[in-house]
C-alpha cells in the first residue's frame, strides 16, 4: 500500500479523495511511538520482534506531509 501511495505522490495525486482511504490505513499503522515499522511476514518465527523501520516511517512522514500541506 506504501508503494501505491509513494506512486500517488509522485503523480501529484495524493490529495485525490480516492486516496484516503488508503492514508487512513496508513494512519492506523503508525505505532504508539509514532513510527511504522516494516511488514516482516516470519517475525513471529524470529527470537526478536522486528522494531519499527527508519525508511518506512521516513516514507511515511513524507506522504503525509504532502497529504495535509500546512498541518505540521
């Protein structure tokens, strides 16, 4: 869904009312640290939790910000 939302951005159309739904899940993916972290399909195989991923909340940050210009 990131993908889709980066592709939006790029595409100057990330504030097309056809894209909230799409921001409004990644609104609801933020942590409540406020980071996003990476979708790691085995992290419950693994011996530690994966914490939340630096380039992911980055990209994140960044969409939102072009999403609601002015709501710093």
């Amino acid at each position: 869904m990131l993908f889709v939302l980066r592709a939006l951005d790029a595409a100057g159309a990330i504030d097309d009312t056809r894209a909230q739904p799409s921001i409004a899940w990644l609104l609801s993916r933020q942590d409540e640290r406020g980071r996003w972290g990476g979708r790691a399909p085995y992290s419950d195989r693994m011996p530690s939790k994966v914490d939340a991923s630096k380039w992911v909340t980055l990209q994140a940050i960044t969409l939102l910000k072009h999403a609601f210009p002015g709501a710093d």
